[in-house]
C-alpha cells in the first residue's frame, strides 16, 4: 500500500486551483478533492431554506450532484455558510480522511494547508489580480450560457475575496511554507507546469 501523500492548494476565488488541481491530480494519478463543492453544496441546500450547520451535519455525496452548484449565487451562498465554525467543524473529518487516503490526494480550498492539513507534503497557494480572476470567471460563465458583464464579476470576486479573508475561522493566507503560484501572467500550461516541479521536488 502506498503511503498517504497530500497535496494542498488554496487560493482565492478563479485564480486557477481548479484547473491545476485537476492537471497534477492527473499527472501524479492521485485522488482529487475540490472541497469547495462541500460549502456550495451546503450554501445550496442553505438557499433553499435549511439551516446551514444541519445542511453541512447530514451532507451526503448526492448533494454534490446538484447542477446548479457552480452559480454565481451559490458561490456567495457558500462563501457565507463558510464563515460559521459548525459548518466548517462538519466538513473537517471527510476533508481528513480524504486527504489520507492511501495513494494519495490532491485537495484544493481556502484553508487545506492552514487547517485541514498542515503535515500536507506539498502546499500551494494559487493567486491571481481580481481583475484577470474575474475577467477569467467571466469567460468561463459566458461558455456556460450565463449573461453576465465584467462589473458585476468583478464584484462578486471582491465580496467573496473579502468574506473568506477576513473570517475569524480558517481565513484564507498562504500557509507559511506554502510555493506561491501567481498566474496572473501565465497561461494554464505554464502554471500546471509550475506546480508539477514544485511536487516533483518532493515526490520523486
Ligand atoms: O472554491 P470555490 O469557489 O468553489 O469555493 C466556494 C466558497 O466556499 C468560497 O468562497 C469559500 C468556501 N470555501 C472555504 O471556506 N473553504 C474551502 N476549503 C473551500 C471553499
């Protein structure tokens, strides 16, 4: 059986966690977790009137099916049932166990290296300017069909940015030896690229 072997990456909203998670998971064929679904999933459930801390206690993996999950709405949804600790608390032993799961994992977030699990052997923080992340969530919520314009994206990434850096409760910051990847100046093979030296390093 191989060892457990995490890799960590936070970041803020649209920076690029996503697409990269999903690169090196691939690369490295380790599990990948986005953990942000968790907080959708509960801020969705939330928005249709449960309480939250109940939502996050019984989620089960079909809560994470739901289509309406990637949402301009329930991204700030999510971002809000995020600041409340018994949400978080609920969510922290799956995100653990995830995380040490033999073969290894990738999971991407707002506090993996910080709370989730700073023995993670590898720690990135993918970082970007809010305008190219919200010029970046723009496109990708054109392709889906969502009419939308660049202020209003903008907006929601500041508000967003705001409320899961300031939280009391496992605010978003790079952890203290986390790799800082900013990708505002790099496509998407360049970042991938990056980050999969920054594992090699300790992988190989
Ligand atoms: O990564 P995302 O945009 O899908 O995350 C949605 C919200 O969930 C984000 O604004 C804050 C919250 N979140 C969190 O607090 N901790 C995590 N590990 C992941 C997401």
């Amino acid at each position: 059986m191989m060892s457990p072997f995490t890799v960590a990456i936070d970041g803020p909203a649209a920076a690029g966690k996503g697409t990269i998670s999903k690169a090196v998971a691939a690369h490295f064929d380790l599990a990948h977790l986005d953990t942000g679904l968790l907080y959708r999933a509960v801020g969705a459930r939330m928005l249709s009137g449960e309480d939250p801390i109940v939502a996050a206690q019984t989620l089960v993996a079909g809560d994470l099916e739901n289509p309406d999950l990637r949402t301009a709405e329930v991204a700030q949804s999510a971002s809000k049932v995020a600041v409340i600790p018994e949400v978080r608390a609920a969510l922290l032993d799956f995100q653990r166990a995830f995380a040490r799961r033999s073969g290894g994992a990738v999971l991407d977030g707002r506090d993996i290296g910080t709370v989730i699990c700073p023995q993670a052997e590898v720690k990135l923080f993918v970082t970007a300017s809010p305008e190219v992340r919200a010029q970046r969530r723009l496109s990708e919520l054109k392709e889906r069909g969502f009419d939308t314009d660049l202020d209003t994206v903008l907006a929601d990434v500041k508000a967003r940015d705001d409320r899961d850096m300031n939280r009391a409760d496992a605010p978003l910051r790079p952890a203290e030896d986390a790799v800082v990847l900013d990708t505002s100046e790099l496509g998407i093979d360049e970042a991938v690229a990056i980050a999969v030296k920054a594992i090699s390093a300790v992988r190989d």
